[in-house]
C-alpha cells in the first residue's frame, strides 16, 4: 500500500506461509518415523467464544496436515492440546485444573506431548506460572502465532524441549489456512480479528491485538467454500463486527460486506457476532431488513443501562443511543429477536444504578442474555478501581435481574404458540427428537416424524409448547 491513505497490512507474508508448509513437511516425516506409520491422535479441546473455536478449527486443519488424526479420548491421545479463554477469572480457574490432572495422563504416557496455546497463553503472567508451576506441559503459544504451528511442533518434536512462543504485536491475519470442521451443517466465518475498544473491564485488546479486517475477496472466498460443501448456517465473527473495514484502503464495511454475502446463490442463512452499540447504524440495520438471507437476530451487548457507569467502563454510547438503536431495529424488523450482555457489579455500581439496567432490560424484552457477574481481568483499568460492594450482595443483583429476564423470556416464548417457523434442522435433541434454531436463535424441538432425513435440512415447524428458553413443536408437512 502506499500513498497518504495507505493502511497498514497486517498479513502474514507469503514466504513465512511457505516456510511453514517446509516444517509441515519435516514435522510429518519424525511422525512417521515415530509412530511407525500408526496415525497419531491429537484431542483438542477449545474453551470460549465462537471466535476461539474458529481459531480451533484452523488449528486442527494445521494438525491435521502434519498427520495426526483426532479423538475425543485424553487417555487415546499423542498430542493434548488446550485452546484457552481469558474473558473471565472462573474460565482461566478450570483451565488450570484441567491442566494440572494431565500430569497424571503424562505419567502413564511419558511420550505425550501437552499444548496450551489461545487468549490465556498471550499473557506474561500465565506463561511464567505455566512456565514454573506445570513443567509437563511441552508447548504455550499465544494467538499471534497460530500458523506457526508446524515450525513449533517440529521444535518439539526434534528436540525434546519445552517451547513458550507468544510474541507481542498487533497481530495477525493469516490466509489460506487449511480447516478442518468437525460438522458441515454450520460454518464459523471469521471476517476481523482484535479490538480497539479497550472497554476498561476487557482483556481482548491485551491478548488478541489491533483490529484487523480481513480483505473481501478473502471472505467471499472462505464463504463460496462453506456454501459448496453443504454449510446451511454461516455465522461471521468478529471482536466487532461493526467495524469490518475500518482498516482497510477500500470502500467497504459491514453493511457492504453483508450485502455481498446476501448476494451468493443458495439457501442459507447469515448470522453475525459480536456488535458494538457505538459502531451501530441506521445503514447496517437497514440492510439487515432488506436481505432475505441475514437472520433477523441482533446480539447487541450493552452491559449496563446506566450512563455513569457505561463511562466507566469506556463503552462510547449513552443509554439514550442504545435505546434509539433498539427503536430504529424494532421499526425497520418488527420481528427481530434482540440478545445482549450484561455485567452486573461494575466496580463502584451502586444498586440505584443497576436499577437502570433492569429498566433498560424491561424497556428492550430480549429474547435472551449473557448475564456476568464483574470479573477483574489483570492489566485492565477496571482491575484497579473501588470496588466495595461484595460478591454476597451482587449475587442478589444477579438474581433479580435473572428472575425478570426469566419471565420476560417466558411472555416472549408464549407469543410464538400457534405460529410456523423456518428452521435449519441441526440433528438430534435425544433420541427421537430433532431441533434446529429459529432466525432469531430461537431453539425449536420436534419429533422426528421423518427418520432424521431432514438433518442439515430447512423445514416449517408449528409452534405448540412455549417454555421458557426454548419452545416445542412439531413438523409441519
């Protein structure tokens, strides 16, 4: 790129793509040898968000090109592998104690090789505990190098060292990945990696860089190839999607982007994570409404309804903004089913304030949420402010605000007795029972009427039994 408009890039250059493809080679050939031709198994477990089995998808292809074949059994695997969260302290807390009993695994297979690798493993300060605390573990790796897998497989494989590989930068986009999806049915399509928001609670910046926007042609490309091969549920994911092409030095943006989606032939359906209220437009929802294939379902993360404590947090919108969103959205798709986030006891909320958010959530009747209570992530600015209400009392603010959306949930799902869904059917519920997901992420269970033969099918269902959370029906011929 050059000129005064020209942006930074942040791919990985083609040559480092190809010396990875030489170690894939290498690391293959010790494989082989070791194993004696037997096809060793990897299990790799990804704990998180959508984005972190996205990137679990990728590392599995990666794996998966060097010659290990997969189980889901830790006592069958050659290779363990954690793909690991830093969202909140309870996620990192079972992280490691779910490392610490591989230390037995390890001890009955001395050759098993344990890597920790995702947004946890991007952190000064959980590298060295690993570094000291669990001398089992043979290989950590932070999200920035991910395509590097086959030169850091192959160091460990050759020589028997430990390996630590988390270099700080502002991160990556590595194309042409090879993937390996464990289903055809959905498909996880990553259109931007990072965050610039640094919301003052957040750790994503620290562990997954700047933001980055993926070219175009690249998710046009990744999205033909899901579509070919079946993929009915394409979901496109980013820290924020909102802001798709901000760094880019195209005219292009979410909106756009969806449009181009909406544009390829077959029948699917497009959903999108995360948005940011701030980074919202009349534009983007006015494209949701006019495309046919965009489900009209809006994960819209507010995490609190009052305006000091949205401040606080660094958040960039007013209360006032989000429920102008919400009024724009319900005006333009009537229909449309609204998800959001919440943090219930940011340091220094008072209960009056958190009286705010429960209005917001009276005001707005989502369909559901993501509901948390404040954990404090190292480094984050939040870490270090007053914090003087207890766990005690912000568990009861949890509850209340559980309790109503509880019932606001049950009034919504009562309203959908008597109507006729398009659903994607996804598979089994139980033994004789399949679901699938509404376009507003509604899950519907139906008897299965037909021998699973609508599997990875669209099909009409009649709602006939609202409960809360989810609804039951039957298939309608």
């Amino acid at each position: 790129m050059s000129g005064n408009n020209a942006k930074k890039s942040y791919l990985v250059p083609e040559e480092e793509l190809l010396k990875q493809k030489e170690f894939t080679c290498l690391a293959k050939e010790i494989i082989s040898a070791k194993f004696g031709g037997r096809t060793p198994l990897a299990m790799v477990h990804t704990y998180g968000c959508q984005g972190n089995v996205s990137d679990g998808e990728r590392i599995q292809g990666l794996l998966e090109s060097i010659g290990y074949g997969f189980t889901d059994d830790v006592n069958k695997a050659d290779l363990v592998l954690y793909n690991t969260c830093a969202i909140r302290e309870h996620a990192e807390d079972r992280i490691y104690g779910n490392v610490g009993a591989l230390k037995n695994v390890k001890k009955n297979n001395p050759d098993l090789i344990i890597a920790l690798c995702g947004c946890m493993m991007q952190q000064e300060h959980v590298c060295e505990r690993i570094r000291k605390s669990y001398p089992f573990v043979n290989l950590v790796f932070g999200t920035h190098v991910i395509h590097k897998i086959p030169e850091l497989l192959y160091t460990v494989l050759r020589s028997g060292k430990r390996v630590f590989s988390s270099e700080d930068c502002d991160g990556v986009i590595a194309e042409n990945l090879p993937v390996h999806r464990d289903g055809n049915i959905k498909g996880w399509l990553p259109i931007m990696y990072g965050c610039n928001n640094f919301c003052s609670y957040c750790v994503v910046p620290y562990v997954r860089g700047r933001e980055r926007s993926r070219q175009p042609e690249e998710i046009i490309k990744e999205a033909k190839e899901l579509i070919a091969n079946g993929c009915k549920d394409i979901t496109l994911l980013g820290q924020n999607v909102n802001s798709y092409g901000k760094n880019l030095d195209i005219d292009i943006n979410f909106a756009k982007l969806l449009e181009m989606i909406n544009a390829l032939p077959g029948d699917f359906i497009i959903r999108f994570m995360t948005s940011h209220p701030k980074d919202c437009t009349e534009e983007l929802l006015d494209t949701m409404a006019r495309c046919e294939k965009v489900a009209k379902h809006f994960h819209l993360p507010f995490q609190s309804g009052n305006n000091r404590v949205l401040k606080e947090m660094n958040r960039g919108y007013t209360r006032e903004k989000y429920m102008s969103l919400v009024d724009y959205a319900r005006k333009v798709m009537p229909d449309i089913s609204l998800t959001s986030d919440i943090i219930v006891g940011f340091p220094g909320e008072t209960y009056e304030e958190f009286k705010d958010t429960l209005s917001l959530i009276e005001y707005t009747k989502f369909t559901s949420l993501y509901t948390f209570i404040f954990s404090p992530r190292k480094g984050t600015k939040a870490e270090k402010m007053p914090d003087p209400v207890s766990r005690e009392e912000k568990g009861k603010w949890f509850k209340e605000l559980c309790d109503l959306q509880e019932s606001i949930a049950g009034k919504r799902t009562a309203l959908m007795k008597g109507k006729t869904y398009r659903v994607l059917c996804e598979g089994y519920a139980r033994e004789g029972v399949l679901n699938g997901r509404t376009g507003g992420n509604v899950m519907i269970e139906f008897p299965d009427t037909v021998e699973g033969r609508i599997i990875g099918e669209f099909c009409d269902v009649l709602v006939t039994e609202p409960l809360t959370w989810i609804v039951r029906g039957e298939l309608v011929k």
